[in-house]
C-alpha cells in the first residue's frame, strides 16, 4: 500500500480523483484542529526554556534528523545546551522515557536512537512531546534549548521557533493533502516558519516569503555491522556489486548515493521504519550488504557478516545557524552558559 501511494503521490502529475474527497475532509480537519488551539480550545503547553521544532509538511523522510542532528552540534558551539524531544516512532509505549546510546531501536524508536548516539545529547521519546519535554528538563535541568525532532503539527508543544524541511527533489508530489497527496498540512503553511531549509537542490525554486537555506547530507565512513568496529573509507566499495537496502522515506536517494560512489546497486527498498529481521536479509547472490544507519542501528544485533552501515552528516548554511541563534534571543531567550 505504501509503494502503491508514493507512486500516485510521487510518480504522477495529478492525484487519483476517487481520493480527492477524503483529502478535502483532511484539510477541513486540519484547519479545525489549527482553529481550536489558537482560540484556545484545545491546550498548547509552554515549557520554561525555548522550544525549536524542526519539522516537515510532507508525509515521509525528508532530512529532518540529520538536520537536527547537526543543528544542536552547532548550536552547541554559540553556548547552548540543548536536549531533544521526539515521537519515536516505531517505539514501544506511550510514556515518555530517555533514549541512550546502545537502546533497542524496537523499544525507543530508530531515528531517537540515532540521534542519541551521534549527538551525545540528552533525548527524551513521547507521544505527548509537551511531556517528554518536561521529563527531560527534569532530569536535565542544564538543558536550556530543547528542540523537537518532527512536530511541525504537533501543536500541543507551544514553540519559539519552528523550520520546515523540504526535499528539494521530491518537492511536494503532485501538491495534494493526504491522503490524494503526500502534504499533511497545505503549501501556505511554510510562509507561517521562521525558515525553511531544502535538503538537495530543488528541482525548481520554491516562491516564499520566509528565508529560505541549503542542506547536503554527505556520507562520512563505513562502519561493519558484524560485531567490531571496522570502518573502511566512503570509496571502499566503489566499482564492486553490493546488495543496498534502505528502510527509510525515500529510499532512492540512499542508492543514488551509492551509485555516485561508484556501486554497482541490487536495490531493496523497504517501507519507512521497517522493523528488519535477520531472513529478510539473506539475498542472492552473495554480495556486501550496505545499508543507511538509521537501518544499521536495527540490524547491529543480527552481527551479520560483510554487511555495512553509512552514516551522513548534514552540511548547513552557516547563515541559517546565525538565524536561529539569533532569533531565539531576539525573542527573550539565550543560552545559560553564555
């Protein structure tokens, strides 16, 4: 079903009729919902350090984590203390619980795995983000800077500032709401953030009247998900023949990579968040195994022989670095240990 979807959503110019109907009661629900909580109806919660939410409108990967990841290293170095809130998805239960290096992605969510393991930051998974930060705050009371991972429409966390991620190839589909579409909230809604940031170049320039920043995400080194901790260089592989898998939201972008790197690719997409196990990744013919490190950190535990994760950073405008710090004292607040 999902593959079904990305293709109406992606693959065409127009979406299916029969679904316009459900997308047109979608986007009444979503301004009803926007409705109650700006007149108040419904609670927005405000916790007593500033709130960044870095999110998307489009259903589906589109850099967000990464984006995160990089932002609070460098928010870090202008003297913030920052901590991270997010849904983990795919995590097991509702109450907010911390996330550390090592946890098992089935129970705290791979992408808050993730992140815990490469910012060394405090992060705290919820459904309810409003107390996922406050448990957070509790047991960190240094933090003075939280920023949500995801929860763009997550509007029971009140926020101080709020960027929108967009994949620059992939756009907005075929620019209908869900579910005719791939939008959870209608195209206006980025003139409502404080910035948007365009993961890759755009296929065409996008008409706002927000700022609007660059992201690369540019692979680092192999780490081997057989048990050490072997890594070889990002050229290891080049001119060799690799089965690739990529359980993420576009994981096209994934291959393509490699095939810039010189890979022969036997591709096997999976559905965003798949929860792996080891006999789905038994392939023919024998070949290395490459996988992104969101997928990886799923399947260190199987130690699976000639197999390998790629982890990316996210290389940012440093303009848009200075446009957050900056906002976020222009709006009365500033890192503790400045």
């Amino acid at each position: 079903m999902e593959r079904w979807l990305l293709q109406q959503w992606y693959g065409r110019p127009k979406p299916p009729l029969w679904l316009l109907p459900l997308s047109l009661l979608f986007g009444m629900g979503v301004a009803l919902r926007r409705r109650l909580y700006a007149t108040g109806w419904l609670a927005s919660h405000r916790l007593p350090v500033p709130v960044l939410v870095v999110g998307n409108i489009t259903a589906g990967g589109t850099g967000k984590t990464p984006l995160t990841i990089a932002l609070v290293q460098a928010l870090c170095q202008k003297g913030w203390r920052p901590g991270i809130v997010c849904r983990g998805y795919g995590a097991a239960g509702r109450a907010a619980r911390p996330v550390r290096t090592g946890d098992d992605p089935a129970e705290a969510g791979d992408e808050a795995v993730l992140m815990a393991a490469r910012s060394g930051l405090p992060v705290w998974v919820g459904r309810d983000r409003s107390a996922a930060g406050r448990a957070l705050l509790q047991a960190h009371p240094e933090v003075d800077l939280l920023v949500s991972d995801d929860g763009l429409q997550h509007l029971a966390l009140s926020r101080t500032m709020e960027i929108a991620v967009v994949d620059g190839e992939r756009l907005f589909g075929n620019g209908a709401l869900l579910p005719a579409g791939p939008l959870r909230e209608p195209r206006a809604r980025l003139d409502t953030v404080d910035a948007v940031v365009t993961n890759g170049p755009a296929r065409h320039p996008l008409s706002l009247r927000v700022p609007q920043f660059g992201m690369a995400l540019r692979p680092t080194r192999w780490l081997s998900l057989d048990g050490s901790d072997r890594t070889c260089d990002v050229d290891h592989f080049s001119g060799k023949t690799a089965h690739a898998v990529a359980g993420i939201g576009h994981p096209q972008r994934f291959f393509r990579l490699l095939e810039t790197l010189g890979i022969a690719v036997m591709a096997h997409p999976f559905p965003d968040h798949h929860p792996f196990r080891r006999d789905e990744l038994a392939f023919e013919p024998a070949a290395p195994l490459l996988m992104t490190e969101k997928d990886g950190i799923k399947c260190r535990k199987f130690a699976l022989p000639e197999s390998w994760m790629l982890p990316v950073e996210a290389a940012l405008d440093p303009a848009l670095v200075a446009l957050v710090d900056q906002t976020l004292r222009r709006r009365g607040h500033g890192p503790t240990t400045a």
